[in-house]
C-alpha cells in the first residue's frame, strides 16, 4: 500500500514542520509545571524539617509560624 503525493507532503509537513514547532511551544510549559511541582515539593519539606524542630524543642510555636510565613510568602 503506497502514499499518494499529496498525503506524502502531508505527513511529511506534519512531523518536519509542525511537531518541532509544537514542541518548541510546549517545553517552557512543561518547564513551568515540573519547576512548579519541584518548588511545591521542596516547600513541603522545608515545612516538615520545621515542625520536626518544633516538637523536638529547638525552635518555638513563634518562631514556627514566622519560618513557615516567610517560606510560604
């Protein structure tokens, strides 16, 4: 089973021309969310190290609340 030409060009158009183009759009997205999710995970850790300093007695409730304050803006 062949291609006629204008479906050769078609697909040819497709994949050379217009799947770079689209990944050339979607990357800084794709870098948006995965930085997003990458800095969401890394608050929630920071906030777990600071409750664990907490209840071990390091730091108090005060001190807590403004740490979790400034890393949550």
């Amino acid at each position: 089973m062949f291609l006629d030409l204008s479906t050769f060009w078609s697909v040819v158009i497709i994949f050379f021309v217009f799947a770079p183009l689209l990944l050339l759009l979607l990357t800084p997205l794709v870098d948006l969310v995965m930085w997003s999710n990458f800095s969401a995970v890394v608050r929630v850790v920071e906030l777990r190290k600071l409750a664990d300093l907490r209840n071990e007695g390091v730091i108090t409730d005060e001190e807590f609340a403004r740490q979790k304050k400034k890393l949550l803006g």
